[in-house]
C-alpha cells in the first residue's frame, strides 16, 4: 500500500499505458480518476474497480474541460497529490514535410498544451498545500528519435524539457516533477508508431531494445508508483527511461 491515503488524476486513463498506472495506483491504495476523452471506456473501467475510482470525461487540449476535471476532483477527493498526464497521440509515420497541419496541431494540443492546462488547473492547489507530485509521460522518442515520427518525437523532447523546468520551478513549494520515456509498448497506440503491424515490423522495432520485449502497461505503472510515492521524495526533474535499454 505505497500509495495508501493518496489520490491521483490519471489522463488517457482508460487505454493502454494510463490504464497500467490506474490499476498498479489502485492495487498500492490510491483512489483514482480516469480522466479520459472516452467517457465510456472511463467509465467502464471505473465501475469494475469499485469505490475509490472514479471516470471523467475530459479532453486535455481544451482549457474549460481541464478545468472541469480538476474541480471534480478536488471536490471529490477533497485534494489532489498526484498528477499523471499521460494522454498523447502521433500523426503517422510520414515525411515530416507532409504531416498535415491539423494532425500536426492535434498532436501539438494533446501531448504538449495539456501540460500547461493542467498545470495552470492543479499547481496553484499543490502550492497551497506544500506537496504533490507530477508525472510526465514522454517517450524513448523525445531521447532517440526515429525517422518519420518528427512532430510526435518533437513534442515529447518538449515534454521532457517542460518537466524539468517545472521541476526548478516548483521544487521550493514542495511540489515534484518527473516523466517516464516508454519504449515501444504492447498498447492500442503500437500500431500508429509501427506504421504497418507485420511481424516484420516488429522484428524491426524489437531488435532495437536489448531486453528484447515490448514495454507493457504494468511496467509503466511499476515505475509510475515509484516516481509518485514518498519513496521518491528526493526524485525530481528525471526523465526515466523504461526501455529495456533502447537509449543505450
Ligand atoms: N505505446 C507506445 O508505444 C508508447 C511509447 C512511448 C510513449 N507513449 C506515450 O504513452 C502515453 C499513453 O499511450 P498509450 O500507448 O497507452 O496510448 P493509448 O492510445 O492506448 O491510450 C491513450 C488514451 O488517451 C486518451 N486520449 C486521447 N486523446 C485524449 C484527449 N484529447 N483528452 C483525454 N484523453 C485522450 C485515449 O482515449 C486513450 O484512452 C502517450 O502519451 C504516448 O505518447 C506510448
């Protein structure tokens, strides 16, 4: 129970990585809101965990419905520690010169404008009360980026770069910041990173990350716990990886 009496937000809570940090939250006795811009898939996940775990239906790159989340939650909670912003989609694997411009905002206000939304929603509340950590999740792409993938690889260098100065910035109020960079995961995502899902694809991808799997969603919420407990209470501004080596 490393997260017992705490309570966490958690967007793109309802799929893949978020969903992994949700359930290993919950197992450690947080209690927990999927914020998710798919409302059902929220809520389906929320009522077969039970009490303590709450669905809200969100979309992180609109500044009113950010708002919206983080008053539910600090009325439901009555106070909010941790905060995970962990929704973020890609365009597709396609020379950087035809991304077009409404995927490459897409992935502009969904992986980076987020972090400020959020922030602006929940950090003056973390400040008030002296405490709180913050967990990015960027990628393997904002550190050793592959070709094709240039606007998504670039938001998560941003993401990267954004939780370290929020770490210098905030770190006087008590308040910690810190990102997680995945490798490749076993998620609904993979394929849009794949760009075609053949064996061959990913053979291909494999044969990049020593420990030779993909990331799964329990790895992701194994480290989040951590980065998000007290046990971590000297930890900010790290951006680490879970990689099985690829940045090596
Ligand atoms: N899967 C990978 O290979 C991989 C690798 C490195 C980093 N990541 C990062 O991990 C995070 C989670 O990815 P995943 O693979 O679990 O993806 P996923 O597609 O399985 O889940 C993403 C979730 O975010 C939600 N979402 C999308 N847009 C949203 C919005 N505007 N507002 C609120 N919710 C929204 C989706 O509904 C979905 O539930 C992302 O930030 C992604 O960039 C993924």
């Amino acid at each position: 129970m490393r997260l017992d009496g705490k309570t966490a937000i958690v967007t793109g809570g309802a799929s893949g990585f978020g969903a992994g940090i949700v359930r290993k939250f919950v197992a450690e006795g947080a209690r927990v809101m999927i914020a998710d811009i798919n409302g059902d898939a929220a809520r389906a996940m929320a009522s077969d965990m039970g009490d303590g775990v709450l669905a809200q239906t969100v979309d992180v790159g609109d500044g009113a419905s950010v708002q919206a989340m983080a008053d539910a939650a600090l009325s439901a909670f009555g106070g909010l520690d941790i905060l995970v912003n962990n929704a973020g989609v890609t365009h597709l694997p396609t020379p950087m010169e035809e991304v077009s411009e409404d995927e490459f905002d897409r992935v502009v206000r969904v992986n980076m404008k987020s972090v400020y939304l959020t922030a602006r929603a929940l950090v003056p509340h973390m400040k008030s009360r002296g405490t709180g950590a913050i967990l990015n999740i960027a990628s393997t792409a904002g550190v050793s980026p592959r070709p094709r993938l240039n606007w998504y690889n670039a938001s998560k260098g941003w993401m990267i770069t954004a939780t370290r100065t929020m770490a210098v910035e905030l770190a006087p109020d008590g308040v910690r910041v810190n990102a997680l960079n995945p490798v490749a995961g076993e998620t609904p995502l993979l394929k849009s990173f794949l760009g075609e899902d053949t064996p061959e694809m990913r053979a291909k991808f494999l044969a990049t990350i020593p420990l030779g799997r993909f990331s799964q969603p329990e790895d992701l919420g194994n480290a989040a716990c951590f980065l998000c407990s007290d046990e971590a209470s000297m930890i900010t501004g790290v951006a680490m990886e879970v990689d099985g080596g690829r940045c090596i």
